[in-house]
C-alpha cells in the first residue's frame, strides 16, 4: 500500500517457466472494446482529486467509472462479483501501455487508491484502478474490528480474536464462497479486465502485498506485461507473518543508530531502547487508561493500553518513515508516564491502516497461501528479541486454524524466471518489507534493478514517480538513471519544544 496507506495460477506453474516481454512489442487497443464489452462499462465520471491539491469547490477529475462482473466461482454457475472499476485517461494525447494499479494488504481496494496519484503523473498512460475480488462493495469480506464507533479497538492488537474469527468466517459464508478468494482467482479477473478493455499489453504498479499479486500475474500472464513496479516486495517467499517481529525490530533498531548518529536527537533521546523496554516492562504488569480525542468527534475517549497493543501500533507507526521521526520523543514521554501523545499518534496510524484492510480477505489470501506453511516450532525463533513478540503470528495462525483454506499448487512456490522488465523498490527502514525481500525478488527477474530510498513501507514521492515513468517509457531497466535517489534525505527528528 502507498505511504498515505497507502495482494495480491487455475494454471500450474513449472519450475523453469519464462514469461517474456519483449521492450519492442507493440502496444494495441481494439477501438472496438475501449469503453464497453462483455461484463464491462465504463461512463464519464468525476473523482476526488488529491488531498494535497484540492481548493474549495473543487469539483474533482474526469475519470471513467464502471463496474466489471466476473464469476465468484469460474467451474459453477451462480453469483457473480461487481468489481468496481476507474480509468484516469492519459493526458498527453500519445498514450502508451496502460498502468493497471494493484493495493496492497491483502485487503485493500484498488480504487481507494485514485487520489493518490496527481494530475499530469503518468501522463502517457491510462492508469487502471479494479477492486479485486472481496474488497469492493457487495463482495467485501470484512469482520468487525476496529471502527469509528468503536474506536478503541484501533490500538488493540491486529487479528487478538484468533479463533474468534469463526464467527466472523459464518457470517461471510452465508453469502460467499471461501473457498473462491485466492490470488490466483483474483489475477485472473484482472487479465479478463485487460482482455475487456482491449489491452494487448500492460504496466502494473503495485505496493505491498500488490507486489506478490504482480508477481503471480507475471508468471500466469507474462506475455501480456510490457514492465512492472515493485513497491515493497513480498516474494513467494515471504510467508506473513511470520518475519513480521524481525522486521519490525530491525526498523526500529535503525532508528535507534540514525538518532545516535544525529547530534541533536542523540542529546535528546539518549535511551531510546531503555525507553521502549521499560513502557513494555511497565504495561506488561498493568494496561493503562489513557484519555485522548475520538479521531472524528474530538470528544474525550478513554481507551486502555496493554504492551502488545502498544508494542503493534509502534510497528505500524514504523511504516511512515515521517512518523517514525517521532518515535523517539514519543517514547520518552510514555516513559515519563505520559502516555497519551503517543496514543494519538498510535489512533491516527493504526485507523488509517485498519480503515484500508478487509480482514477477511487478508485471511482468505494468508490462511491458504502463507500461514499453512509456518511451523509452530519456527515461531520462536523468529520473533526472539523483537518488541512485538510472536503475538501476532500466534493471533493469526489461530484465525487461519479456523478460516477455509483452498487448495494451492505447489508450483505456485516454484522459482520462475521472467524477462518481464521490473522496477523494484524498497525504503531502507521498511518495518515489513525490509529490502532484504527486495534483493530476493531481483532474483527470478535478470531485466530488473532494485533501489533502496531513505523511507519506509512502500515510498511514493517525486522521485519514484520519475523512475517509474522513465522505466515505463524505455520498457527496460538497462540504463535507467537513479539520480534522484541519491539526492533523497530522511525528515528530521522531533526535537523537544
């Protein structure tokens, strides 16, 4: 998912396969299945623009708006699935490969994505927002959790209920088919969206969890993408959560170094790790009451705070390399016992991610794909030392123990080696996709580069722009200039006063 928060075979994969996308394949659009065909139809529409660029009485972009209709189920008859579709047109007049736009999570739908992405980026491309199956409305796989109503719950640990999610699991089984939401499934509904819109080749963007979703597209339907970018990369090798506490833990330490290399924050916040621990210490005895604003009504809310709670809205503050700058402060006040700017900071962060995730189908596409594949015996080892622990991947195996969990191919793990040009790109101080995944990914692509920007998860700013739209136009990694990189810094840290 972007930095503003901003997963994705019916085909077997073989060990050896080779999707190609050769640079000069020519890029086509049948006239004729533009704007309506089978399952799809678009009409003129507006939509927000940015957040950062709306003026009062903004009436927002043209866009076109529709909706696509594919199978829940593609080997039975019955319900079908509205997958909500946007299309901001290219700008330029020349258009060139169309950019299909893949959110993370798993959970996220596409189309939130929209104001994201300024006027006049891209503007050789027609980018392509489709809800993926389980996210959109009348097919959102969604438990309750966090909410507005009952926002309190935004700082309890993510998926705590565990095996309470059966409740969760009937309800969505009373209208839905389980067994039908698998990325596999999902990427097949995007490839009929391209083949509807008359598109013979693709550029896909994707963040997060879009990445393993791209990927899967990659080797399912390689000839059809002309390049990709990959935004905090999630290999098949990534079984989530289980690395999630190692990642996290290594963000923070990095933290910790930037700050004792820094003069001023090093006089500042001298003790960061001996600050994080005895919070942890101290909320492990006793959760706290803390009174901080409701996110909408501002009124007083009272909410309670326990060390894992505590310990996974730091993980998710982590995400943002902004908000990360003040973790230090942030801490030094919970340990002076002044809890409540940190849980501000921790509603703000934790809402916004909680508001961006469908949970149900975080666990469709986890459970089948991931979770099946951790060990109990490696939790331990995986998690030992971190600040978060092995309650989360314990929270989620627990749920996935009771969540359908359709078949998946074993040679949906294979190693495959594609042609397809790729543009990976990772934040140094990522607390979940570190570029550790990055340098993995590169593997299975000998026409890719990674780079590594001074951010977080999934960094989107003038920089990743650039690259990705020079990358899109040369159809080629060879050659591309990763000058604006270099010239990326970190925000500064606050400083008491």
């Amino acid at each position: 998912m972007r930095q503003s928060w901003s997963s994705l075979l019916v085909l077997l994969l073989s060990c050896a396969t080779v999707a190609s996308s050769p640079a000069s394949a020519k890029f086509s659009r049948s006239p004729a299945t533009a704007d309506r065909a089978a399952g799809l139809s678009l009409v003129p529409c507006r939509v927000p623009q940015p957040s950062d660029t709306k003026t009062t009485g903004d009436p927002g972009r043209n866009a076109k708006c529709g909706i696509f209709t594919v199978p829940e189920n593609r080997q039975a008859e019955g319900r079908t699935l509205p997958l909500r579709v946007i299309v901001l047109p290219a700008s330029s007049g020349k258009p060139r490969e169309p950019v299909f736009v893949l959110g993370g999570g798993p959970g996220q739908a596409a189309t939130e994505l929209v104001s994201d992405y300024k006027e006049g980026e891209f503007a050789d491309h027609d980018l392509v927002f489709m809800d993926v199956r389980g996210t959109g409305e009348g097919h959102a796989l969604d438990c309750p959790g966090g909410s507005d109503e009952r926002p309190e719950a935004y700082l309890e640990p993510f998926l705590a209920a565990g095996a309470g999610f059966a409740a969760c699991r009937d309800a969505l089984q009373r209208h839905a088919d389980l067994m039908q939401y698998t990325t596999m499934a999902a990427m097949r509904d995007l490839d009929d969206l391209r083949q509807a819109m008359g598109y013979d080749k693709i550029n896909i963007d994707s963040g997060s969890y879009g990445t393993r979703a791209a990927l899967i597209y990659i080797h399912m339907f390689g000839g059809h993408v002309h390049a990709a970018v990959l935004n905090g990369s999630v290999p098949v090798e990534n079984r989530a959560p289980l690395y999630h506490a190692a990642a996290a833990q290594r963000a923070f330490d990095l933290l910790v170094r930037q700050c004792a290399d820094d003069a001023p924050c090093h006089a500042a916040y001298p003790h960061i790790g001996d600050d994080l621990r005895t919070v942890l210490r101290r909320l492990r005895t006793r959760p706290e009451r803390v009174v901080i604003q409701h996110p909408v009504t501002r009124a007083p809310l009272q909410i309670s705070l326990s060390a894992s709670g505590f310990a996974d809205a730091l993980r998710v503050m982590l995400y943002s390399a902004e908000a990360g700058r003040r973790v230090p402060r942030l801490l030094q006040d919970a340990r002076a016992g002044n809890l409540a700017p940190f849980a501000e900071a921790a509603m703000q962060s934790s809402r916004g991610l909680a508001k961006s995730i469908r949970t149900g189908l975080l666990l469709s596409f986890t459970c089948a794909e991931d979770v099946r594949r951790i060990r109990p015996e490696e939790v331990a080892r995986a998690t030992r030392g971190s600040f978060i622990g092995d309650q989360r991947v314990r929270s989620q195996m627990a749920a996935c123990a009771v969540w359908p969990k359709p078949p998946v191919p074993q040679d949906y793990y294979a190693p495959v080696i594609s042609n397809v040009p790729v543009l990976i790109i990772s934040g140094e101080v990522d607390p979940v996709t570190p570029p550790a995944w990055g340098d993995l990914m590169l593997r299975s692509f000998p026409n890719g580069i990674h780079v590594v920007l001074p951010a977080g998860h999934t960094p989107y700013n003038d920089c990743t722009v650039a690259l990705s739209t020079s990358f899109y136009a040369a159809g080629t990694a060879k050659g591309l200039d990763t000058g604006c990189v270099s010239a990326l810094r970190y925000p500064p840290f606050i400083l008491p006063g």
